[in-house]
C-alpha cells in the first residue's frame, strides 16, 4: 500500500501539487501519492479545491479525509467523478487558499488562547475565520474583553511559528506539553509533531499554522458559554 506524502507538513502554504493516482474508493473518493491538501483531524477541516486532470477537466473536491489505517488521504469527488481516474495517471491539486488561509490564521490563534487561558482543553473546532476552544475551568467570571485584549497582545508580538519533531517516548517524559484532553496527539508512528509558537507556546498538533503570529491579525472573542458545571466555550472570530 502506497502511504500519501503530506507535502502541508513541509509547507503549509503550498497551493498546488502535481500527484499520481494511487487509487479510487466506493465512496467517490481519489487516493494520491502525494497531497498539500490537510486531511481533516484535530478539529480542523479537510481541504477543499480542485482536482485537475491532464486533459484539463476539473473536479470539485468536497472534502479531504484519511482512509481507514490513516497512511493513505482520500480527496472526495463524488461516485461518478471517481470513476473517471485511473491508477498511475498524474494530476494536479489546486487549493481553495482562501479558505485555508483563514484556517491557518484561526488555528494559530486557538494555540494563543491556550495560552491566556491556561487550562485543560475539553473539546475545539475550527470554522471559517472562526474557532472555539471548550475549558475545563472550575470557576466561572471570564471577561471576553480582557480575553481579547490578551490574545491581541500575543498575536502582536509577531512571535516565529515552527515545527519540529519528537519521539513518543520524549512526549511521554513531559506529559505537561498535552493540553488537549479530549484529542491526543496522534501515535504509531514513533514520533510526534510539536508547534511552536517562539517564546509562547509548546504543544503536539498536526494542523497547518502560519508562519509568524502577526498573520492572524486582529481577532475577538465573541461568546462564552456555560456547557457544564466546569466547562466553558470560549468562540473567537477573525476581525481582519
């Protein structure tokens, strides 16, 4: 079984690739050897765009996911899309950057809100150009203003966004560096991708992230919910 390089991992602001046809599935979906497109895991959204053929006929692809072992990433066309590609042939994958853009941008600034709210993370999604974060928090009386003013400071200190690799073992030995309690970072293969944010923030993820915090540009904190007795719903949207 051929595994899907994640060309997003290297450079998350790749837009287009040229990939080959590994397969086609039942469910309408086209396995490549190769994709920039970010499967949908951790809360994220799979990537949208286009799926490019050589003789220039175009296919929206709805939805990125991975396959069932997780090696393999299946861009969603639809049945009868699907069943006009063939194994080995070479294609082209173009990005809705746009939209990524503002999921980079919102995955970045949940990382920051993490931080000005430093407690365990219960629950989290990313929309577009919006997010929330759910918060293990025993006690209530968050202000969405200060909130905002705090996460603003971060994002404007325009701190280096990086990446880097550790063993499973290494993750194990700071267990400190999880603070997600509901998604763990995922394991197998040995090693686990850490985020960081310089001088801010440290934590495995496998989103996509923008290079520097200045990206983000101004966001808000729109809502805070009561979910439970100790959890709260802290939503953030884009402003810029």
């Amino acid at each position: 079984m051929t595994a899907t390089t994640l060309l997003f991992r290297d450079d998350a602001y790749a837009t287009s690739c040229e990939a080959r046809v590994v397969a086609t599935t039942p469910e309408g979906g086209v396995i490549l050897d190769r994709t920039v497109f970010y499967a949908q895991g951790g809360g994220q959204p799979g990537d949208v765009g286009t799926l490019v053929k050589a003789n220039g006929d175009r296919f929206a692809i709805t939805n990125t996911v991975y396959g069932a072992d997780r090696s393999q990433v299946v861009h969603l066309v639809g049945t009868e899309a699907a069943a006009q590609f063939q194994e080995g042939e070479t294609v082209e994958l173009q990005l809705d950057w746009p939209r990524r853009l503002k999921r980079m941008r919102v995955h970045t600034a949940l990382h920051l809100l993490s931080v000005v709210l430093p407690y365990p993370v219960t629950g989290g999604s990313i929309g577009e150009g919006d997010g929330r974060l759910d918060f293990d928090i025993p006690d209530a009386g968050l202000d969405k203003a200060e909130i905002t003013e705090r996460l603003n400071a971060l994002v404007q200190r325009d701190a280096p966004v990086t990446d880097r690799w550790i063993t499973d073992e290494e993750l194990d030995a700071n267990p400190g560096l999880v603070k997600t309690m509901s998604v763990k970072p995922p394991r197998g293969s040995g090693r686990v991708r850490l985020v960081e944010i310089e001088g801010i923030d440290l934590q495995p993820c496998g989103g996509t992230h923008v290079r520097r915090t200045g990206e983000i540009g101004t966001v808000a904190i729109t809502d805070i919910e009561k979910k439970g007795k100790q959890n709260r719903r802290v939503r953030m949207s884009l402003v810029d």
